[in-house]
C-alpha cells in the first residue's frame, strides 16, 4: 500500500551511503510522517526507519542532535531505542532505529498488575540515563514506550520517539510540555482551567508546593483566606 504522506511504496528501496533498506511495510503513522519496517543489507536484518515529511527539517535536526548525545551511553542498558543513522532519500529526512514490537498503548488493557512494577522500573533506568547526558525526553506517554520483543519477553521495554527531547539548558519555566492527557500537574499549572478542574475533581488538590511555585496558580486557585 501507498505511503499517504509521500510518494514511497512497499517494495522500494531507499538508499543511504551506507547501505539499501527495502521497504517491507509501513507500520506507524505520525503528524512528523510514517515509520515504514525495512530490510537492511549491510545487517541482513530488518530495522525501523522513521521518514519525515519536509517541512520538519529543524525538528530532525533537534532530534539527531538529542539521539547523538544519548549515543554516548548503552542503548540497551538505559532502556532507550538504539539509533543506527540519519540519510536523505527523494528529498525525505530519514531516521534508522532498531525494530521494536508492539507500543504500551496496545497492551494498556490487558497488562497484568504484576507487570506494572519491572516496566516502570525500566522507565525510571531510561529517566536515570537520560538526566545522566542532562537530555529531557519531553513526551513520555505509552504510546513512545515499545515492548523490544512481547514473545521473548512481555515486559521488556525501551522508550522511543525522541522528537521532542531538549537538552536541560534549553528548558526555561513556563514551556508547555507533553500532550495534555498525560501531563503532570506542575506543568499543567501554566494553562488549561477546565483540565485542572477535572483532575482537583478525580484527584484532589495538588499539593502545597505546587500552588506555591507553580507559576500560574493564581489563574486556577484562589488564596485560601484565613478566618478570624
């Protein structure tokens, strides 16, 4: 089937100076572009290879950048996707990455509760790593964590999709992070008055500290006055 974001199709190859990757399938689809499962000949293995449309040059450029600073550490000690090379192709930006299996998003229904504790362990080693290169992935959700092979092992995850990764020294306060339905309450404390009410409805109120320096807490809560 036909590629709806660019003119490539099953069965062409694209070319990189260091090898050819057929194009198997395409198995994912982004606002960035797809992500198509192609065989690589120099490996004789197949490999994901995230292609973008063109109008997402800087963003590709941001993200090489952030994958190169964590190429300093082991992929697969850190529970991180490995990142093999960046290639253009017909005028596409192209990105190759290990082929994983299946998203968490996927499983979100049928996890089992004793799963939940080793998958979010591997989570906090990716945080550690990550804070370790001083890189903030920026879009945690189970969407961009993959299980690395559900038969062999269906807990085994790594954390992908680092297109909205920045280094610390690029985070300033008051930056809208990460899609609102998975977003943490101190960074939703800069906007969205109808979301926070419905989390101080399922939730409570956020905590002290947060009110205190979130930086736009007067927009959602009043001071509470003390009686006399």
């Amino acid at each position: 089937m036909a590629s709806t974001a660019h003119p490539l199709m099953v069965g062409q190859v694209l070319q990189s100076n260091s090898t050819h990757y057929t194009i198997l399938q395409f198995i994912g689809e982004g606002s960035f572009g797809e992500v198509a499962k192609c065989w690589a000949d120099n490996s004789s293995s197949a490999v994901a290879v995230k292609i973008l449309k063109k109008e997402f040059l800087q963003d590709i450029e941001d993200e090489v950048s952030m994958l190169k600073t964590i190429g300093s550490l082991n992929a697969d000690n850190i529970n991180v996707v490995k990142f093999y090379e960046q290639f253009q192709y017909l005028g596409y930006n192209c990105l190759v990455f290990e082929l994983l299996d299946v998203d968490l998003s996927h499983l979100v229904c049928s996890i089992k509760v004793h799963n939940i504790r080793p998958i979010a362990e591997q989570l906090l080693v990716a945080l550690q790593g990550l804070k370790s290169v001083r890189v903030m992935h920026g879009d945690i959700k189970p969407d961009n964590v993959m299980l690395a092979d559900i038969d062999e092992d269906p807990v085994r995850v790594k954390l992908v999709d680092f297109g909205m990764a920045s280094s610390f020294s690029a985070i300033c306060p008051g930056m809208i992070l990460q899609p609102i339905g998975y977003r943490y309450e101190g960074v939703t404390l800069n906007n969205f008055c109808v979301f926070m009410k419905c989390m101080v409805e399922m939730l409570g109120m956020p905590s002290k500290y947060h009110l205190r320096f979130g930086m736009y807490s007067q927009r959602f809560f009043y001071p509470r006055r003390k009686l006399i």
